[in-house]
C-alpha cells in the first residue's frame, strides 16, 4: 500500500508540471502579434545641410532601428557568447539551464542563477511583466516556444538587438553605439561592441558613463568569454583587453539649435506628418550649424550690450555723442522694464531661399516662443525700400528729387475730422533732397511726399507684385504700419538681394524614411523687377551702411546693404540687410510691446548683431563673395559728386544748360 502511494505520488509530481503548463495554455490568450509584427517607435534625425546632426525627436523611449543586415557578427557573436551560447540550438527556452539553475537555486536557498534565453528575454521586455511570479516565468516559456515556430533565429535576434534597453536613456544597439561612442554599427570595435552587449544585464551598473572601470569589467569578460569558445584569436583578445574606448556622455536629444527643431515639427505637421516624433524620420534641413551658433551669440551679445547700457544710462553716465545713432531716440522713457526685451534673428540665402540660421529668442530656456517666425511686429522705416523701390521702377533714381517738408493731412475716423502731422527723426527739414540721400538718412517726411507724389492708390497696386497682405490703405503705409515676422519680412527683403525676384524661404530640405523621400522642398519665386532696378536700390541700401543710419552694421572687408527701422517711442527696432549671398534680419523689442529704453534705436541695438553675425561669415567662411555685382544694363555718372546709377527705366535727370536751350541727358 506505501509503495502504491510513493507511485502515485511521484506520478502526480511528474505530471504536475505538465497539468501546470496545461492550465496555463487553456486559461490564457498568447498574442504574439507585437512581437511578429515589431514596430517599436523610432527616433527621427534631424540634420543640417552638411549632415551634422541638429536633434534627435522621440516621445517615450530613444530608438535607432538597425534591420539585421546592419547589425555587425561580431555583436551577434558576443551577444551569444556572453548571453545565451547555444541560442541557434535550442527552441526558445534552454531546459539543461533552467534545470541546472534550479538545483544551484535550491543549494543555495535563493535566486542565483537565472536560464533565459535570449527568446525569453525578448518576450519579458515585450510582452509580459517584470513582476517575479511562477506564472509569469509559465507565460515566458509559453510565448517563448510559440514564438520560435513563427519567427526565425535571425528575426528575434534583430528585435532582441532593437528593442533591448542599453542605459543611459538607449533603446537599441544601434541607439548605443550612437550615443556612447558616436558611431556607426558597423565602426564600432570589439571592445566597443563587448562593452555594448554587456549592458542589457544590468545597465544602470554596467553604464559606461557613471561606472568606466566596471563597465570595461565586464566587457574584458565578453571578451574572454568569446576567446574561450575559440570565436576569436589571440591577437583579437590580447588588443580588446588592451583597448580604453572613449565614451560620450550626450543628452538624450542633443538638441543643438531648438528653435530650428520647433519649426521642422510644426512644418512636417503641416505636410501631414503626424508621427515625427515617432516614426524614426530622416530630415534633412537647410540650416548651416556654424551660422546658426553664430546668429545666436550676434543676437545674446548685443542683448547684453543693450541692457549695459541701459544701465550706464541709468547710472546718470550718458554714452559719447559719437554713439548717437542718426535715428529718432524716442519719447522720454526711463523707467523700463529690461526683463521684457528679446530678440529674434533670421539667416537665408536669398538666391536659393535656404534658411540658414533661425533663432528666436536670446535665451530658448527662458522663452521658447519663436519671436522669427510667429512674432508679428512693425518693422517701421524697414518697410521704406518696398515703397523706394515702386518709385524706382516708375522711373526715378537715386538722383530724383524729393520734397522735405512738413504738411498736415487731414482724415476722418468714426465721423470725427483728425489730423496727421509726421516728423523727421532729426526734427528738421531739407527742403528738396535726393531720393538716395532721403532714404540713406530715412527721412519721413520725404517718404510720405514721395507716396503722396506716387499716390496711393497707384502705390497699392504696385505693391500686389510683392504679395505683401493686410496693408493699411492710408498714408500711414509710409512708416512701416504694417505688422510682420522676421521672417516674412526676410522673404519680402529677397527682391532686393536676389536680383529682382522674391523666393519663398525654406527650412526643410527633404524627409526620409527607409531610403524613401515623403518630403521634398517645393522652391517658390516671384519676379518683382528687373536686376537693374533691384541693383540701384542695392546701392542706396549699401549706402545706409556705410554712411545712413545703418553705420552700426559695416563690416570691413565685405559690401553690406541695409535698412534700419524703429517704430514710433522705440518699440521696435530692426535692422533687414544683406551681402552678395546671404540676408539676415534682425528685431528687438519688449514682449510686451512697451518701448524699450529711450537711446535703443534699429541702428543702435540690431544693426551691430547683424555686424557681429556678418563677422562670424567671414571668419567661417572667407571665401565668401564679398562684392556685389552691377548688371550690365546699369550705367554708373556721377551727378554733383555723388556717384549714381541708372538704367533705361530710371534714366538720369535732364538739366538746362545756359548755352543750350535744349535739355540733354547727364552722363
């Protein structure tokens, strides 16, 4: 009777893991579907135009996805050797390990040995729980052997490899390689590659970046682990043991120019790309990196500039007259709130419309707001070019008369007569004065005598060329009345630095995944004028420069053309100009739209940020072009000592000579 109950007993012990097993697969649903149909979410790389990178955009977990093809042996080698060395053998669950794993564990009274294959640990970090539970190790072995009869060896070790967690923020070998030694795959070297596949057993201890010594540890025990199975030779083993690789310690986003990576979300957006954060996207950009750090030092340096002297100011100690900028100082403010004034600056190529730096604030951390492209403001005398260059192309020139003097217009609003009584910035009047001298020293009253002269209704038809929207349909149009971002108003600028034709700015290039362009820039131009009409007002915007209230933007070395602007008690200031090849705007001004301080003029805090920034172009670049180039068809006089250019649409003025009554051109 014992011995038939000792039977039945060890019967029952026998089938008991089985009857176990039986349960478990008749209770429980085993859906493989995320496993057999992998995709994880992946990282989108954003570059600039050299392809070094801007950022990387992710939601939850930092993924590079490497298909196996891209997945060096060696790294498949030393995975195996260190994790699971019979992983080609068996079908998913090693049973020799787990039942000598259990008998070490019942010596020893506790869990020291585990027996997961690789299988298994893939379908814990994907499927199933850490929680540490018989059922759940039952589950595991379950998905570990259905798994093996859909997918091959090569297929869960590409899923292994792709989804594992490697520390420091890394999901994915590819991911590690990446962020620990800035590699590519297949560069890494042996050791690189031991460090790497020692990780995923503990990557907090094992991390390279907190734990060096430790994590070399156990790399050398990959290393050896590999030489003992005879799957690499001695010279191999005795120059991994040997080697110290360097390891970076980045962010997770290593995001390098955050305004820029804002507005490539908000554009793929709008190309209806709603997964760009997720969808492991390649996006190649038109920023110019060592321009885009040098827009944001230009723009920080004369931030600070501006609140020195600001504070010089108010320390009663007033800067020398030589610093006076030709500009309206403004109405007597001097109680300003300095916490409020930001900047913003915007770089591009007007040729091709490639935006080559963006920044929107001084300080991103403090105010993400881009101010460059949503940050609508006055841009003021920089709006005067537009109306110039209508006058140019009716037919005056830089040596056509203008009247400088004072008028009142009278206008009604909401059935009250009103009257408008516009001033010059320096308070005094010329009388008559050349349309370049009026525009170089930006001269109001001239430019409303001008549109006066023009009309308006022949002006606003003539501005429907540029696609400018929301133009006040008054007089008020003279000063820049106006609202526009920095980088609409770079935009509107490109008529004149390209030439005659205005070209839309672009900031993407183009949006890859696998291989496969989503994505491509669609280039827009609009012809304005002709090149000669748009090379004299060139020559008047250069002259603003080098002796107008632009003065604060020359650079020596390289010709410079420009238009300061400052709106009325110094809310605004800008400065639009541009050199043969690049355009750069620049604005400043309190958020909330308060005047800055009294002194802070277009030409006295943005003109040296674009000098700055300009610069930097030639340091950067000295190969740059440096001179403008003057068209053929303009011809070159020089009228009362001041040198001048025209073409067959703004001819030279007729004078009247004494011994002649017959009027003739002046050449």
């Amino acid at each position: 009777m014992i011995k038939k109950s000792l039977f039945i007993a060890a019967l029952l012990l026998l089938l008991l893991p089985f009857a176990v097993v039986g349960y478990f697969l008749t209770s429980y649903e085993y859906d493989i579907t995320p496993l057999v149909e992998y995709k994880p979410s992946t990282t989108t790389r954003i570059y600039d135009k050299n392809g070094e990178k801007i950022a990387n955009l992710f939601e939850e977990n930092h993924r590079y996805y490497a298909p196996f093809e891209e997945i060096p042996p060696r790294a498949i080698e030393a995975l195996l050797a260190i994790e699971d060395t019979i992983f080609f053998e068996h079908s998913g669950v090693n049973f020799d390990a787990i039942f000598r794993a259990i008998v070490k564990d019942i010596q020893a009274r506790k869990m020291v040995e585990g027996a997961s294959t690789i299988t298994q640990q893939l379908v814990k970090n994907v499927l199933l729980t850490r929680e540490k539970k018989i059922s759940r190790k039952i589950k595991e072995l379950i998905y570990s052997l259905k798994i093996e009869t859909v997918l091959t060896k090569e297929q869960i070790l590409e899923r292994y490899l792709n989804e594992i967690y490697f520390g420091h923020g890394y999901y994915g070998i590819k991911t590690a390689a990446d962020g620990y030694f800035h590699k590519e795959l297949k560069e890494l070297s042996l050791k690189e590659i031991a460090i790497l596949v020692g990780l995923p057993k503990a990557p907090s201890t094992y991390a390279p970046t907190k734990n060096y010594e430790i994590s070399m540890g156990r790399a050398n025990r990959v290393v050896a682990r590999m030489y003992e199975l005879g799957w690499i030779d001695q010279e191999s083993y005795d120059k991994a043991i040997k080697e110290e690789p360097t390891v970076y310690d980045d962010t997770l986003t290593q995001n390098r120019a955050p305004f820029v990576v804002d507005e490539v979300i908000r554009q793929a957006k709008e190309a209806g790309i709603e997964d760009i954060k997720r969808g492991g996207y390649e996006v190649y950009t038109t920023i110019d990196l060592k321009l885009q750090f040098a827009a944001q030092d230009a723009l920080k340096s004369a931030y600070d500039d501006s609140l020195a002297r600001i504070a010089k100011y108010r320390d009663n100690h007033p800067v020398t007259e030589e610093e006076e900028d030709e500009e309206e100082s403004g109405n007597n403010t001097t109680d300003v709130n300095t916490s409020q004034l930001n900047g913003a600056m915007v770089s591009i190529n007007p040729h091709s419309g490639d935006i080559l730096a963006l920044v929107g604030s001084v300080d991103y951390e403090k105010s993400s707001y881009n101010r460059a492209t949503q940050g609508k403001r006055q841009p003021g005398s920089a709006f005067k070019p537009f109306i110039y260059q209508v006058a140019i192309d009716l037919g005056y020139s830089g040596a056509s008369q203008l009247i400088d003097i004072a008028r009142t217009y009278k206008y009604e609003k909401n059935g009250e007569e009103l009257k408008w009584q516009p001033k010059n910035y320096e308070a005094n009047y010329k009388g008559l004065i050349s349309l370049r001298e009026s525009l170089t020293h930006s001269r109001n009253l001239a430019t409303i005598n001008l549109v006066n002269e023009i009309g308006l209704t022949q002006l606003l038809k003539e501005f429907k060329k540029f696609g400018i929207k929301s133009l006040p349909h008054d007089m008020s149009i003279s000063l820049g009345t106006i609202s526009l971002s920095p980088l609409e108003l770079a935009k509107y600028y490109t008529s004149f630095a390209n030439g005659g034709i205005q070209i839309e700015p672009q900031l993407i290039e183009k949006i890859e995944r696998k291989g496969n362009t989503l994505y491509k820039r669609f280039d827009r131009k609009r012809f304005i004028t002709e090149p000669s009409q748009a090379f004299i007002m060139t020559t008047i915007l250069r002259d603003v420069v080098q002796k107008g209230t632009g003065r604060k933007a020359r650079v020596k070395g390289i010709e410079l053309a420009g238009k300061t602007g400052t709106t009325n008690n110094n809310v605004d200031g800008w400065f639009a100009g541009y050199s043969p090849t690049i355009e750069t705007i620049v604005w400043f001004g309190n958020d909330d739209n308060t005047p800055m301080f009294q002194k802070e003029t277009g030409g006295k805090i943005a003109a040296p940020a674009f000098a700055r920034y300009y610069e930097e172009v030639l340091r950067l670049y000295p190969q740059v072009q440096r001179k403008f180039e003057k068209p053929d068809e303009v011809i070159e006089a020089n009228i009362g000592g001041v040198t001048e250019y025209f073409s067959d649409v703004s001819k030279p003025p007729r004078i009247e000579e004494k011994s002649k009554s017959q009027e003739e051109l002046l050449f």
